[in-house]
C-alpha cells in the first residue's frame, strides 16, 4: 500500500469516523517519531505507591544538579543505555 491508497481510504470515511482516524493517525505519527529510549519509558509502568523519603531526597538531589548543569541530553543517556 502506498500514499496513494491511503488518500482513498481516508475519502471512503464517513463523517462520523474522521475522530477517530484522525486520533489513530496522530498516534501512528507520533509513535514513528519516537526515540528507542521514548517507547522503553512509555511502556513502562504506572508507579501509584508513595514516595519514600529517599526518593524524595533523590528527587531533590536531582533538582539541584539541573540548577548546577550537572545534566545529559537525552541523545547521551540512550547512547548509554542503548550503545
């Protein structure tokens, strides 16, 4: 299937469809343009216990290195973790 096809596609959609091929297609283009690292942390799992005050020391440690420039781009974590 190429563009083409996909053109007819979309003009054999009833009005009432368009919503949701519209959000279908947001979703697909998104996801194309993902990093490996994007789709490894949107898979992960939703954290729903409280924090614990080391995490909360973690959290403020983490704060005070992007005050300082102590950072990474996410270009140098994903060479990183990925290689």
């Amino acid at each position: 299937m190429d563009r083409t096809e996909l053109y007819k596609l979309v003009e054999k959609l009833p009005e009432t469809e368009i919503p949701t091929a519209v959000a279908f297609l947001s979703f697909v283009t998104h996801r194309a343009q993902q990093t490996p690292l994007d789709r490894i942390l949107d898979s992960a799992p939703y954290e729903d216990e409280e924090l614990t005050e080391e995490e909360h020391a973690g959290i403020r440690e983490g704060l005070e290195d992007i005050k300082a420039g102590r950072v990474y781009t996410s270009e140098e974590i994903e060479k990183e973790l990925l290689g």
